[in-house]
C-alpha cells in the first residue's frame, strides 16, 4: 500500500448529480494532486495544491472544483458532469512539490462512470 | 508533438526474454524523469528514477540520452510478474509531471 487513499473506488452518476471524491495521504507530505486518466490517453494533471493553496489549474472545466481542508485531506467536487468525464480519477501526493528528485505516490483511483 | 511520447505497444514476449521500451521527450529543459509502472485497473507505481548516467536496479536499467531527448528502460530475463503498462515520465520546466501514454507488456510463459 503506498498510503493514499481514495474513495469511493467506483462510483456511478448522473449528469444531474453531485458528488465528492475524497483523498487522504498518511504520507506527511505537503503536496497532492488530482489527475485524469482516460482511455488511451496520457494521465491529465488537474489541480495541484501545495500547503492546502491551489498552485496550478490546468484549464479544468469549472464542473470539478477541488477542495484541499488540510494537507492530508483533499476533495474532488463533482457536478453536472458529462458522459466524456467518465474516467480513473487518481490523487497523488509528494513531500513538496517541484524539486528534481520529488517522486509521486498515487492512490488507487476513482473509476467514474457518467450516464 | 506530444511532450512525452511511447512505442503504445503491446509488447508480447516469452518469460526469460529481454525486452526495451523507448520514450522521447519534446522539452529540452525537463531535468528528471522516471518510469512508472501500472498494472490493470490500478494505480501508477513508480518503477524507478532515470539518472544521467544511467542507473540500474536489478533486472531494469534505465538510461537517458539527453542529447537525443530520449529514454530508454531494459528489462532482463522477464517475469510473468513483469506484465504491465510501463509510463515514461518527465518533469516539465513548472515542476509538473508529464506522463506518456504507456507501452504496454505482455509476457507469456
């Protein structure tokens, strides 16, 4: 186990839904991430926080809005999602962010279906 | 062009073969990278980091050409076990990692 995790690990919406995915590390790490994989495509970064303040957004669409209440906590709001956000949601987590060596530890993943 | 970009494979060989994947880099200021391993339906894990000289760990051995942008990981002597989709990583100039899309291993016995 690499000490994040996630829940729920699946979780099936309407479009009309709302609903939260939430991450925890037990890692003491400062810094953690949300990403997107969909099938064949490359893993997306969507939000980074870094001592729970958003420190990048990659142009995500404003129906995920992420929240991060302490930095072993973080969020994944989810509304009015579409069929094409069915994808592996995965937080990830690093002692700090940006340094050469700095490696990623990931949580095992949502896997959202959208109908 | 892609920033990171993998031969998708998949890569179908028998236990005991050798087999290498190649990964190519589009930003020349990227200064580490790492490959990742994913097996079916679960998480990247990291495999290991690739160093500028190269570096070994086991029956991998990852090796950087930072002149050529590319990067390369070496399995020896391969292991049912070994099965899985392997990620090319870099870092980007924000810090960021960038991920491939994967090459995917296939070993059989």
């Amino acid at each position: 186990e690499t000490g994040v995790t996630q829940t729920p690990r699946h979780l099936v919406m309407g479009m009309t839904n709302k609903k939260s995915l939430k991450c925890e590390q037990h890692l003491g790490h400062n810094a953690m991430y949300w990403y997107k994989q969909s099938a064949k495509k490359p893993l997306e970064l969507m939000f980074v926080y870094s001592l729970e303040e958003r420190v990048e957004n990659n142009s995500v669409p404003s129906r995920f809005s992420p929240e991060c209440p302490n930095s072993s906590h973080l969020f994944l709001h989810l509304h009015t999602l579409q069929p094409e956000d069915s994808a592996l949601y995965l937080c990830a987590s690093s002692q700090d962010l940006s340094t050469d060596e700095e490696t990623q530890y990931f949580g095992p993943g949502t896997r959202l279906l959208v109908l | 062009r892609k920033e990171v970009e993998q031969d998708p494979g998949p890569f179908n060989v028998p236990e005991g073969a050798t087999v290498a994947f190649n990964c190519t880099y589009s930003n020349s200021a990227s200064q580490s990278f790492f490959w990742y391993r994913q097996d079916c339906r679960k998480e990247p894990k990291l495999l290991m980091s690739v160093y500028s000289s190269g570096n070994e760990d086991g029956r991998f051995t990852a090796q950087l050409n930072r002149a050529s942008q590319y990067i390369s990981l070496l399995i020896r002597d391969s292991k049912l076990s070994d099965s899985a989709t392997y990620l090319c990583v870099a870092r980007g100039s924000q810090g960021n990692l960038i991920f491939g899309k994967g090459t995917k291993l296939s070993v059989k016995p």
